[in-house]
C-alpha cells in the first residue's frame, strides 16, 4: 500500500502510543494530536529508526465545538486516514484513554465524557466525512456498546451486558454508542468511507501475542494493548469495515483480519442501521 497520511486524535493514549510505531513502520506519516506539548517527547521516542515518520499537533479535543472546529485540525494535518483513540477508558472511569495523568477523569467527568467521547468524536466523523481525501475511520470503542443483544450472545451475557452499561459505564455508554452509530450512519452514505469500529474488551498492559478472537466474540474478556494496537494497524492495512469486537484468542492478527473480510463479518448485526440513518441524516 502506498504510503499514507494518518491523524491520530489521543495520541498520548497507551493504545496510541502502541499503535504509532506499527503505522510508521508502514512508511505511512502520522500526526499525534495531544493537549499538552509535554507529551511530545513521548510521541516521537516511538518511532525511531522507522522508515516513516511522525509529528505532534498540540490542540485539546475537548475544546473541538463544531464540525468547523475538527475541520480545522483536520485541514492541518491532511490525512487520508481518521483514528479516534480518545476519550475515557471504559474500565477504568478514573483514567482518560489519551491523558496519563492520575485522577483525569476526577470531578465532572460525566460532562467531560460528553464534550470529547460524543461530540467531540461526532464533530471529528461528520468533517472527515465531508472531506473526500479521507477514506477510511477507526474509532476505538467497546462490545458493549449496542442497544440490542448480539445474536451470537447468550442471554446471560446480554444482561451482564446492561448491568454493566447501567452501572460503571453509565456516564460513558450513551455516549459511546452515539458516535458508532454516527459513523456507522455516515459510512451507510458515503459507500467509499471504510469505516472501522473496533471494539475491544477489558484492556490490559500484557505483552502482546499477535493471536485474536476479532469479530463475533463473547460479550466480555480482556485483550492487551498490543495486541489492539496490532489489530488495528492491520485494519487500517487492509480493506475491512464496520462493527469487529476484539478479545484475546488463538488466531493470528492477519489471519483474522482477512477471514472478518472474505466472511464479511459485522457485529453491527442485531443493531438498527436504519433508525441510525434517519438520526444522523
């Protein structure tokens, strides 16, 4: 594949920190969007010696307001790839995916997942969408975020499912799955949008395997970060779209990623596109 541009929004996340040097070593050029300069160093230790390269565009995406406001850093970066691996760690409340520091997610963290998780993100898919350069979108987000039971689900694991969503993740939830199914709407539009969903379960710190269970898996389990960062390098990588959950497993990552392809897996199965459409019309 020919060497491509990707904006990376939470560039300071663990995952994104991960995932950077996989992009790089594609020839492909990144620029890390983080809100605090201090973060640089950390960004561009990651990828020394790679045949591509990396800058840092310094801007805070919980100050992105309008669909204008995204334009902006996207006009600054020119990507031809979108990946969002920002906002709050869904297991972990206390934590901000793209901040490292310790209690960012203290007081006043519901209204705070609302301003980056949903409309910050929103306001980030409906400007790539509108830029015809941009061909493809990776958000990072969870399996539970659905409004209905999986059809490869048991029953049990779709209450555990609401449990879950109703309780710890409850200021996190709604706002998660309205910007999948922002995505998922827009890219029902605009057919040459590859838009990616990625849905990781609990994430860990353990070394990464190179071995998946991607697409229809079980409702809960964990997967380390590598292994994300892997997975979703190799997405990018390839011409897969829509809903794939993510779990540790016994597949490799490419054989994965090529048989949720050629199998045209999508977990968005049991999910009402067409209420999504209407909403993100």
């Amino acid at each position: 594949m020919a060497s491509k541009r990707v904006l990376l929004l939470g560039g300071h996340g663990k995952v994104s920190l991960l995932l950077t040097p996989h992009l790089v070593a594609r020839s492909w050029h990144v620029t890390s969007v983080i809100r605090d300069a201090s973060q640089t160093d950390d960004i561009l230790a990651t990828v020394k010696g790679d045949p591509g390269s990396v800058d840092v565009l310094v801007s805070s995406l919980e100050e992105v307001k309008s669909k204008a406001d995204a334009q902006q850093v996207i006009d600054r970066s020119k990507p031809d790839y979108v990946v969002w691996s920002a906002g709050m760690d869904p297991y972990g409340l206390s934590t901000y995916i793209s901040d490292s520091s310790p209690g960012a997610g203290g007081k006043g963290a519901p209204s705070r997942t609302q301003a980056v998780d949903r409309d910050s993100c929103i306001h980030f898919i409906q400007a790539a969408a509108d830029t015809r350069s941009i061909t493809k979108f990776l958000l990072v987000s969870y399996p539970g975020s659905r409004r209905n039971k999986a059809p490869w689900w048991t029953e049990e694991e779709w209450i555990g499912t609401q449990e879950v969503n109703k309780g710890v993740l409850k200021p996190y939830y709604p706002a998660k799955l309205a910007a999948d199914e922002c995505l998922t709407a827009i890219a029902s539009r605009r057919k040459d949008l590859h838009a990616i969903v990625l849905r990781p379960g609990y994430l860990t710190d353990e070394e990464a395997s190179g071995r998946i269970s991607l697409g229809k898996t079980k409702a809960r389990g964990k997967i380390g970060r590598g292994d994300v960062a892997a997975t979703a390098a190799q997405l990018l990588d390839s011409e897969a779209r829509g809903w794939l959950d993510l779990l540790q497993g016994e597949e490799a990552i490419t054989d994965a990623v090529e048989r949720v392809i050629r199998d045209k897996i999508d977990c968005v199965e049991g999910e009402d596109v067409e209420s999504m459409i209407q909403q993100y019309s």
